[in-house]
C-alpha cells in the first residue's frame, strides 16, 4: 500500500481529472450545491481536503437521518462508524468540481440550484 497523500496531492489530482463537473470555480456562490449520496459516503473526508470553500465536514450522522435511511444503507453507515459528509457551508459553492472527482466511492454531486 502506497503513501497517504497530502491534501494539496488531493486537490492537484482532483483538479486535473478529465470528468470534473460544474464551472470551475467560476459560478457565483449559491448557484450550485453538492448533494451527498449517504449510501455511497464512506466518511473518507477527500472531500473536505479538496474543497476550497469550506464547505464539507466529516462528522457523525443525525440520529434521525440515520433511522429514516434503507436498511441496507443504515448498514453500512454504521458499518463506518456512523460518519458521513454533511455541507453546512453549501451556499459558498463554487461549482468547482473538487469534491466530486475527488471522492472515492463517487459519492458527491453537483446540483444547479439556480440558473
């Protein structure tokens, strides 16, 4: 097994990814949000490494998202730890795309939330 990389590693890798979505960090702020796919998040946190804005964490699921989730899906949050990415920063999106590639379970997408 390789080196762990570095969140600047991360983030160079992400940035050159040939399927990176959004604007590239050009859209104002708002415009676009990242949506979580919760059955997918396995609470690695490249996303928060990547993300120039802030706008991810890695913490513990809410309860009650957690028993409203499928049973297959409440499975394997609890089988890491009950963690997942929450954005609690969403409105300062930049639509770079960071995030998206840069997950490894290929978790995170982005939503056009105006035009």
């Amino acid at each position: 097994m390789g080196r762990k990389l570095t969140k600047a590693e991360k983030a160079r890798r992400a940035a050159a990814h040939p399927d990176r979505p959004g604007e590239e960090c050009e859209a104002p702020p708002g415009d676009w949000s990242p949506e979580v796919n919760r059955g997918r998040c396995e609470a690695k946190g490249d996303c928060v490494a990547v993300c120039p804005y802030d706008v991810f964490e890695v913490r513990r699921i809410d309860e009650g998202e957690y028993r409203a989730l499928p049973f297959l899906t409440r499975m394997k949050v609890w089988v890491h730890g009950k963690r997942t990415a929450y954005t609690p920063n969403a409105g300062a999106c930049r639509a770079c795309g960071l995030c998206a590639v840069a997950c490894p379970e290929h978790a995170i997408r982005l939503v056009r939330m105006r035009a």
